[in-house]
C-alpha cells in the first residue's frame, strides 16, 4: 500500500466525517452517494474494504504520523 500524505488523509477523513453527519441529519440520495464516495475514496486510502477497517487503519497512520513529526523535532533539537 502507499502511504497517503497526512493532509490528505486528513482531509479525506473530515470529508467523510461530514458526509456522514449530512446522511444522518438529513437523508437523501445526493447525501447517499455523496457518503458512498467519501466512504470509497478513504477506503482506497488507506487499502482497506470497510469504513470501519479504513477508521481504524487511518488512527494508526496518523499516529504513525505524530510519532515521526516528534521524532524529526527532537532530531532538529539535537542538531542545534
């Protein structure tokens, strides 16, 4: 699998967190497939076939994320 960029992952996230709050609030066949796609596209992210597969998936890449910013940060630290 390639790895997303962060910002992307990031944005492909609250892109399906607000499709969902849409599809629940108010239901309708744009809200639907509007939700379908988010839910496509974080899926193909982060090679994964469900949207709870993909979820849990995209916490563990963002942390990997975190856990390598704050390693950089430190490195910088050292250096100087």
């Amino acid at each position: 699998m390639i790895l997303p960029a962060e910002k992307e992952l990031r944005a492909a996230l609250a892109r399906f967190a607000q499709t969902r709050i849409d599809h629940e609030v108010c239901p309708t066949g744009f809200t639907s497939r509007a939700l379908e796609d988010a839910t496509y596209t974080l899926c193909v992210m982060t090679g994964s076939r469900t949207a709870e597969q993909a979820l849990l998936t995209a916490d563990t890449l963002l942390e990997q994320y975190t856990h390598r910013t704050s390693d950089s940060r430190e490195d910088e630290a050292l250096a100087a």
